[in-house]
C-alpha cells in the first residue's frame, strides 16, 4: 500500500524544497522533527505540552509555515503483532484533527514499533544520559526515527 504513496511522493517532491513533519504523538508531549530540503535526514526539532489543541495547533501553523512543511508523517505505535491499541486509536483521533486544521497537507500513519525503545537504548549507550535528561529530548529523537525510516522508505537520497 505505501509503495505507491513512496513513488507518488517521490515524484511531487523530488524537484522542490518542501519540507516534511515527523511526530511522535504523546498524550503528555508530542515530538518533533524536521527533514532538511532534499528529504535526506531527519533531525530532531523540539518537543511540544500536549495540553490543549487550539494552542498546540497554532504552534503547528507556525512551523508548517516557517519550514515550509507540505507533508506530515505520524508514528502510529501498533502493537507488536500489529494490532490497533489504545494508543493508536488515540493516534488516529489526532491524525483527524491535524486533517481538519491543515486540510492541504499531506498527512500519513507510519508504523513506528519500537522507536521510543531505540531511541532511548542510544540515548544511553551513545551518549550516557540521566533518565531525567533522556526525558527532555526523548520525544523529539524518537520523531526523528519516525520520520528518518518513512524518508528513507521513499528512498530519496
């Protein structure tokens, strides 16, 4: 199924300087990261209060507009056997509502098992960080996981 979404976003965007949104919804924080103009690598951005949706949204338009975003990619955390949980559902209901916020934008689901785990495993090992400091950015790296496979999927550089 996403083959043909890869191919097709290929194409759009191989000839612009759009960028793309990659985030890690938390029902606490949300995570974010943002590729560079070619779509090559994904870096983490910031990370965001998920308290209230008309202020978190405003914060949304913001970026979108300063890093002229076209494409929003989402981790969706299935469960290992692939399975919709609570978290995906939730997921899903935020998805919804991004949709309806930025109706032009492009706006995907990516299964994204696991980045959270990888994420802090490097966080540890890499660079041997307080669990109170590997808080603070864990979001945002696990973002750039999300939105690192999805732009390496489509296989840009």
């Amino acid at each position: 199924m996403f083959t043909n979404y890869f191919k097709d976003l290929k194409e759009k965007y191989l000839q612009t300087d759009k960028r793309f949104l990659g985030i890690d919804y938390g029902t606490k924080n949300i995570g974010l990261a943002i590729s560079d103009t070619s779509r090559t690598i994904a870096s983490p951005y910031k990370t965001l209060q998920n308290k209230n949706y008309n202020v978190l949204f405003k914060e949304f338009e913001e970026i979108i507009k300063e890093f002229d975003i076209e494409v929003i990619i989402i981790g969706l955390p299935l469960q290992m056997d692939g399975q919709m949980g609570d978290t995906a559902q939730k997921v899903e209901l935020f998805k919804k509502e991004l949709e309806k916020n930025f109706p032009t934008k492009q706006i995907f689901l990516f299964d994204e098992r696991l980045t959270s785990k990888i994420g802090e495993k490097m966080l540890i090992k890499d660079f041997d960080l307080s669990r109170k400091k590997r808080a603070k950015i864990l979001d945002k790296i696990s973002a750039s996981y999300i939105l690192q496979n999805f732009l390496d999927k489509m296989n840009f550089n």
